[in-house]
C-alpha cells in the first residue's frame, strides 16, 4: 500500500512539474517570439513559390521577419549541401566564455550533417557541453578526449554516433579533461598530440573508404594548451562573437596567439569563419556590433547572423541540437543558413591548402 501510494504521489509530482516547465517556458518565449512562431505557422502552411514571399522592407519587423524565416525555410530545409575534397578541421575558438562556442559547434556541425556531410565534433571543454547538447554518454567512465590526449588512445576508440543526427560523431569530454591541462606540461610533443590523432582518423577512415569532411574542434574559454592543440590540429579558426558590449575585446588577444601559433607550430592557421550570436535586431548595439566586425572582418564574417532564441538554449537541456529540437525555428534556420555559407567556402579552402 505504501509503495502504491507513493508510486502515486511520485506521478502526480512529476506532472506538476511537467505543467511548471511549460508554464515557465511560454513565460520565457517572448511574445514577438510567439507571434513570430503564430506566423511561422501560418506561411509554413500556405502553399507558394519562394517569389510571392515579400521582399524585406515592405512591411513591419516582425513580418519581415517571418518572411525571411519563410524564404531560408524554402530554400535551404532538406537540401544537400556540396561537401569539401578534403577534410575541413575548425576549431571553434573565443577566450570569452559564454559567447556560443558550444552552441555554434553543436548546430553547426548537426546542420552540416543532416545536409549531408559526416561531421565529428571533438569536444575539448572538461565542462563537456558539446557532448550534452550531442546526446552523448561523458560519465567518468566513459573513454574520452582525454584518453586520446594524454594515453595517446586512438581517436576510433572514443568516437561515438550522434543518437539523433545520422552522419554526426562525438568525441566526447569527461571531467577527467579538467586535470589534462596541467598533465600535457610534461608530455612529449604536447602541442601535436591531438593534430597526430586527427590525421590518424582521418587516414583510418581513408583506408575504409569512408571520407570525414569535417571536424569541430569546441574549445574551453581560455588559451590554455588545450587550445594550443586544437589550433595545432586544424588550419582554420571559427570565430563566434556574441553582439554584445564587450564583444571585441580580447578579439585581439585571441587574434595575436593565433599569429602566434602560426608562425611557430601550424604556417596554415588562419581565421576562415565568423559567426555573429545572440543578435537582438531590435537593439542599436547589436547592429553596431556587427557592422564593426564586418568591417574588420568583411570576408570571413557570414552573412548569417544567430538570433537570441529560447528554443536555442533549451535543447541542450533535451540532449538536442536545436536542429532537431526545433528545425522550423529561426534560431535553427540561422545556423543552416550559416552552415550553407561554410560549405560555398569548400573550394576556397581546400585549394588554400593544397597551395
Ligand atoms: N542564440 C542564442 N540565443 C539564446 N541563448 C543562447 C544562444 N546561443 C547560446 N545561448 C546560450 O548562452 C549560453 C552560453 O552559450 P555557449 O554556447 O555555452 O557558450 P560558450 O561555449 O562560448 O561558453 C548557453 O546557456 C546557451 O544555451
Ligand atoms: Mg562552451
């Protein structure tokens, strides 16, 4: 009877708790969030050609908005994207914390992948964020990064499947990463550990006849020998910049380790990609933001910018990308339209490699 009774008081708690969750989450929605999503739905359902879609400019905000959200819905949901001959290393780098580091690897990578292409993302914060947001097991237990780092396991030993997105890999972060800083000072070669174990995996996967095109490296927020060795890993450098006050400073600290590494570990390093996150259209400084980075930046930034979206920051909370959390939403179109953008840079890149 006991346990009856409280099987009973557990289901009860539970669905109060469901209903609370709910609750808080359409508070948290912003009502030009709502509307949007009203209106989203409206033209998802009407049936039409990318043409009768108004230009931007015509109406309100909100109904460009919805009309652009309805224009990259169009054009770019379910398409294949070209993949690169080569396999593409990023590393996905800002000292800042909170900038969308995470975030940006995570839906990047996941966009890539449903457009076809197989991504790994190596997940080289000991917060191990990525992984979460990934669906991926990183208890103590389980074989990670840090095997690889600091035992020299190969990589194929600690990658696993993305549950939800087909093509998509995890290298996964326990917390064991946390003490591999301090463990790599006395390591030989350990600026070139993980760049020896990329090239392995890639050569392995070569061997099979199985091509990888990309590989996300999500770094932890500081320029640590962790960092040291994604940078060493890849020849190019992902950028996301949050549109927020103190967005550029220590851009330029970044910036100098970045020459840094290149002209004493890796002469192919360059920033290749920036990303502009949490964009709010409806603040000036946002927009001053973005105009300063493209001005510095005109060839790396993509046009793509990511709005500050709830639906963003609560699918990690479901172990999802937003890209399968909410495809529709416009948080989940940005990071699409930016991962168009990425793969229209394949032939650039993989000819500025083989120069
Ligand atoms: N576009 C966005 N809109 C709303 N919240 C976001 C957005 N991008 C990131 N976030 C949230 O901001 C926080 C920091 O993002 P994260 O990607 O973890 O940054 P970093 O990896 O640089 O530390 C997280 O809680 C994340 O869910
Ligand atoms: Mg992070």
């Amino acid at each position: 009877m006991i346990g009856t009774d409280g099987a009973v008081g557990e289901t009860e708690v539970v669905s109060v708790q469901d209903e609370v969750d709910d609750v808080s989450r359409e508070t948290q929605l912003s009502e030009s969030e709502k509307a949007a999503d009203a209106l989203a739905r409206v033209s998802r359902e009407a049936s039409g050609d990318v043409a009768d879609i108004p230009e931007a400019g015509a109406d309100t905000p909100l109904a460009q908005a919805v009309a652009a959200d309805t224009r990259k819905r169009m054009t770019l949901v379910g398409r294949e994207l070209p993949r690169p001959a080569h396999t593409r290393v990023l590393t996905v780098a800002n000292q800042k914390g909170g900038v969308g580091k995470t975030t940006t690897t995570v839906n990047v990578a996941a966009a890539l992948a449903q457009a076809g292409a197989t991504v790994l993302v190596i997940d080289l914060d000991p917060q191990g964020n990525a992984s979460t947001a990934l669906g991926i097991e990183h208890h103590a237990e389980v074989p990670s990064i840090y095997d690889v780092l600091v035992d020299g396991d190969p990589l194929s030993k600690v990658v696993q499947p993305c549950p939800d997105v087909p093509g998509l890999f995890c290298a996964p972060a326990t917390i064991d990463l946390a003490g591999a800083e301090i463990e790599l000072v006395s390591l030989v070669a350990r600026e070139t550990r993980l760049h020896k174990a990329v090239s392995k995996y890639v050569a392995e996967l070569g061997e099979q006849g199985q091509a990888l095109d990309y590989v996300f490296i999500d770094c932890p927020p500081s320029l640590g020998l962790l960092t040291v060795n994604a940078f060493v890993a890849g020849s190019e450098v992902f950028i996301p910049i949050q549109c927020e006050y103190y967005a550029l400073e220590g851009l330029s600290q970044l910036l100098k380790n970045i020459e840094l590494i290149r002209d004493h570990l890796n002469p192919n390093l360059h920033v290749s990609t920036i990303l502009l996150t949490m964009f709010d259209g409806r603040t000036r400084l946002s927009a001053q933001v973005a105009d300063e980075v493209r001005s510095h930046f005109p060839d790396q930034t993509l046009k793509a910018s990511v709005p500050r979206s709830v639906r963003i920051s609560e699918a990690p909370s479901h172990g999802q990308t937003v890209m399968t959390y909410d495809p529709n939403s416009s948080g989940a179109l940005s990071y699409l339209e930016a991962a168009s953008e990425m793969a229209a840079q394949n032939a650039a890149e993989n000819s500025e490699d083989r120069s």
